[in-house]
C-alpha cells in the first residue's frame, strides 16, 4: 500500500516501541562497567541527573498541555531515557575502540554532556510521537501548544551550543534513527548555527572571545615534558 | 545517513568536543 503521511508516523513510531520496549531504565551492566573504569565514579550523578530532569520535564509537559496528560509526559520521558541509555553505551563502545582508552571519566562527569544527550534523546522520542497539541481553554475557545524544538532546552536549561555538539555523534550512535528523524536531527543543526546560537546568552562568544586571545599571544615554547 | 552532512572530522568524535581528549 502507498506510503501515507499517517501510515509512516505508525511506522515510526511502531520502530521506536520495538527497540525501547525490551531496553533498559537503568544503565545496563555494560555501562555500569563503564562507570565503575572512571577514576570518579559518575553512577550516582547521572541517575540522580534523570531524576531531577524528569521532575522538571513532566512539570513542564503537564503545564504545557494540561493536568490529565501527565500520565503521557511520564510515558514519554521514560522512553526517552532508555534511549539515552542506549545511545550512551553505544557511544562509549565506539569511542573506546576509537581512542583504545577505557576510562572515561571527564566524560562521564560532564554534566552537559549528560544534559545535552537526555534532551537529544526525548527530542527523537517527542518527535516521534509529535509535538502539537490542540488545548481546549473553554468550551469554544482551543488554542495549540508546541512541544517541538527548541522547547527541550528550555526545560531542561540546556545551552544550544552544547546540544548541537551531541547531535553528530547521536545520529552516528544510533542506526535506527529513521530519515524523517536524521533530517528533523539536522533541521535543529541548522536553526542552532543559524540562529539560536548566536543568541545574546550564549557560551559561544566567550569561546569565540577565548580563541581570539589565544591567537593574539606570541607563540609559548613547547612544555618539556607532556 | 545519505542526506546528512558530517561535521566532524574523520576520526573525531564526542571525547574532543567534550575536552576529554
């Protein structure tokens, strides 16, 4: 049969339940290995991090489209987690056969790295399942919310900078991402670099400020010994 | 990937732009 817009949605979302349904809510043992090989342990700030997060998105979720949904902003952001799980241990797996290190400690303890990945992942997760609702003020009156990007880094108070970083490496670490969701992937790529970036809060003029000084110093002799 | 336009270059990854290289 035709590919409809409605069928593909289906299917969408159909291949995101197939692969998150038997994944985990915690870190696998895999990972758990991974946290165990840092010199600082990061086991107890990242789950701490998707407890706090998960407050704050489903407050937001709630808000944003009324009380009786909350249920649906839990189920999402669980989904969404299981997908940050999953797509770290690939990352890491891929990096340590890159790199042939085992400890990732800085890594690990960073913590808008981990921002960063979760909101990526309940992006490809929200996505999925769309991101406009129609909410009903009074009986006549309906006004529509949207939930798409960038709202995600408003609730979780992530910098664009720092999840355009993650948006590469997330594509690459995660094979069943459908073509609608790499193209919606690099369509916030392109607003982020176009726009959002060079809004006035942003970390990128410190850096651009940082990079600029560090040209304008004469050349430092190399250190001795590395 | 077809359609998508790498960034990164080849045999970078998610350490480096992290500072963890």
């Amino acid at each position: 049969p035709p590919q409809t817009p409605v069928r593909t949605a289906m299917n969408t979302i159909q291949q995101l339940q197939m692969i998150l349904n038997t994944a985990d809510d915690k870190p696998s043992s895999t990972l758990e290995a991974y946290f165990n090989n840092c010199t600082v342990n990061p086991t107890n700030g990242i789950t701490n991090r998707v407890e706090y997060l998960g407050q704050k998105f489903q407050e937001n979720f709630a808000q944003a489209v009324g009380e009786g949904w909350a249920e649906i902003g839990s189920q999402r952001y669980k989904l969404g987690v299981r997908l940050y799980y999953r797509v770290m241990e690939s990352m890491l797996k891929s990096e340590e056969e890159r790199l042939s290190v085992h400890n990732f400690s800085k890594l690990l303890n960073d913590a808008t790295f981990h921002g960063s990945l979760l909101a990526c992942a309940v992006e490809v997760v929200m996505t999925t399942y769309g991101t406009t609702w129609n909410i009903t003020l009074t009986s006549d009156i309906q006004t529509e919310t949207d939930l798409s990007f960038p709202w995600i880094l408003r609730v979780f108070d992530i910098k664009a900078y720092e999840f355009y970083k993650v948006i590469e490496s997330f594509i690459k670490a995660e094979p069943t991402l459908s073509r609608e969701m790499i193209k919606h992937m690099e369509r916030c790529e392109h607003r982020i670099m176009e726009c959002i970036a060079w809004q006035m809060d942003s970390p990128l003029f410190d850096i651009l400020k940082q990079q600029k000084e560090q040209e304008d110093q004469p050349d430092q002799p190399e250190p001795t010994s590395t | 990937f077809q359609d998508y336009h790498f960034g990164l270059d080849e045999g970078e990854g998610i350490s480096e732009l992290f500072d963890c290289d």
